[in-house]
C-alpha cells in the first residue's frame, strides 16, 4: 500500500509541477527609442520556461560600449546582474522580487505581466487587441494620463511586445519561438568581478 501511495503521490506532483510550470522558450530583440533622441537601444530577451537573461547597450551613444546582462532564475529565487565594459565583468548578486519593478526600470520590458500595485495599479485592460509580429496582444492602458497622454503596454503570454509612453517607445523587431539556445546561454560567466 505504501508504494501505491508513493506512485500515486509522484504522479500527482508531476502532474501539478507540468501545469503550473512555464514552458515557453522564446527569444524577442526590441528597439527602444526614446523621444528625446536620435539613437536607438536595442534590448534582448531570452526565456526557456523560468529563466530568464535580458541584455542592453547602457546608452544610446554611438560610443557606448558598456553593456548590460541580467541572469533571471525563478526556481532559484536569484537575480545577477552583470555591466561588462572594456572586458571586464563587475557583477552583483539579488534575490527574485516577484514584483520585478526595478528589473522594469532598467530594461522597460514587461516579461512576467503586469506588475501589482504601485503606478501599475491604474492600468485597465482595453476591450481589443493588436496583432504584433503575428502575435495576438491584450492592450493595457494607464488611467492616469499625463499631460494628455498614457501609456499603452501590449502583452503577448504575459511578455510585452510593445510599450507606447509620452516619452519613448519600444517594439519587438523579431521574435523567435524555436531559438536554438547555447548549452550556457543562462549561465552566469566564471570571470565576473563581485560587488
């Protein structure tokens, strides 16, 4: 009886963690282009169920060569991100917030949804949807308008494809759901320099 149990319990868990589990791998690039300005950033997103790595430029300058890369695992709770400039690696190490607002900050990409509470809390779901890059997207719509103008999220499985704000915007310029990923694409590089 106790191994009847035993099955029975790992097929339950199987079951449960095949449900609840991310599944989707995708690779998304995006331009960023702030209104202020001529230049352009290009930001990537790389995801294979629960992890995660987003990677830009620091600055839109031409000059610019200090980029950034952030390794995301929601299984094990960890953040790292990296500023690589002139072949050095400075790295620091956090723990996942579910909120991820300051993830937002850095990137202006939404990649687990909507954010609760804070400024998000006055975003409402428009009545249709906008088809982008062949993706069928939910449009999201702040309720607080600022000098005349809101900001528009359209999220495609929870990632954003496209963000219209009074002061840049940002659209996926391709999208790849069978990306070939490296064996160490979501692995932290060995010769980072800890903060």
């Amino acid at each position: 009886m106790n191994a009847f149990k035993i099955i029975l319990t790992l097929i339950l868990s199987g079951f449960i963690l095949n449900t609840f589990s991310d599944s989707l791998k995708v690779y998304i690039e995006y331009e960023y282009l702030p209104k202020t300005s001529d230049g352009k950033i290009t930001i990537k997103l790389y995801k294979d169920g629960d992890k995660y790595k987003l990677w830009r430029k620091l600055s839109d300058s031409p000059d610019e060569t200090a980029v950034k890369s952030t390794y995301i695992d929601i299984n094990a709770n960890s953040v790292v991100r990296i500023i690589e400039k002139d072949g050095v690696k400075k790295g620091m190490k956090s723990t996942w917030d579910n909120s991820y607002s300051v993830l937002v900050l850095e990137y202006l990409i939404l990649f687990r949804g909507l954010l609760e509470g804070g400024s998000f809390e006055y975003f409402t779901k428009e009545t249709g949807s906008e088809v982008i890059l062949g993706k069928k997207c939910i449009v999201y719509e702040s309720g607080l308008a600022l000098i005349g103008a809101t900001t528009k999220y359209y999220l495609w499985n929870d990632i954003m494809l496209k963000a219209d704000a009074p002061d840049y915007t940002i659209s996926a310029v391709q999208i790849n759901e069978t990306p070939m990923f490296s064996d160490d694409e979501f692995t932290v590089p060995p010769d980072v320099e800890w903060k």
